[in-house]
C-alpha cells in the first residue's frame, strides 16, 4: 500500500512541475473568421523588416497618420512630398492657396 502511495505522489509531483511552468504566447494570434479558429504566428523581424521598407519606425507618424493630422490641421488633399528619419512634410490646400505643414517622425506626429 506504501509502494502506491510513493507512486501516487511521485506522479502527482512530476505532473504538477509540468504544469507550473511559464507559458510564453507572445508572438501567436488566435484569428476567428468564417473558417473558424486559426492560430497565426508572427514574426518579429519580418513585421520590422517591412516597416522599415515602408520608409518609416515602428511607433512614428506613418503617412496615413500624416495625412490625417493634416486634414484636423485644415488642409485639404493633404499628400506626403518628404519622409526623413525625423520629420514628414504633408503639402495640401487652405483657403490662402496652397500650404505647407511639418510633422516630428514620432508617435503622434506633433507639430513642428
């Protein structure tokens, strides 16, 4: 009776180590869709890579942020004429005629 109570805790106690351990889940997405659950795994270097290509830092103004920014700021048909590691430059229309705004390349895209 001792030899399967030994066994039992011995069992209990490896079963338990197994289960305590941490869990790292940071680069898998569940997606739910029409073809049900599906995990995606992403890849860390491949998104930077990308970003990178596109001409700007993960956490800057993006053009699309810029342009946004642009329109709150009053112009109209705002479009990206520079993209440098530090600033955007978005040309558009006011009433005065055609105009000129400087955006920081960060997360927010303030005003310079």
């Amino acid at each position: 009776m001792s030899i399967i109570r030994t066994g039992l805790a011995v069992a209990l106690l490896v079963s338990g180590a197994t289960f305590t351990s941490p869990v790292v889940a940071q680069d898998v997405e569940l997606r739910i869709g029409p073809d049900g659950v599906r995990p995606v795994i992403r890849d860390r270097d491949r998104d930077r890579d990308r970003d990178r290509d596109r001409g700007f830092r993960r956490g800057g103004c993006s053009p699309q942020e810029a342009r946004a920014a642009a329109r709150e700021e009053g112009l109209r048909r705002p479009e990206v004429v520079r993209l440098t590691e530090r600033t955007v430059t978005v040309e558009g229309f006011t009433r005065d005629g055609r105009d000129r705004i400087r955006f920081a390349n960060r997360r927010g895209c303030p005003i310079i």
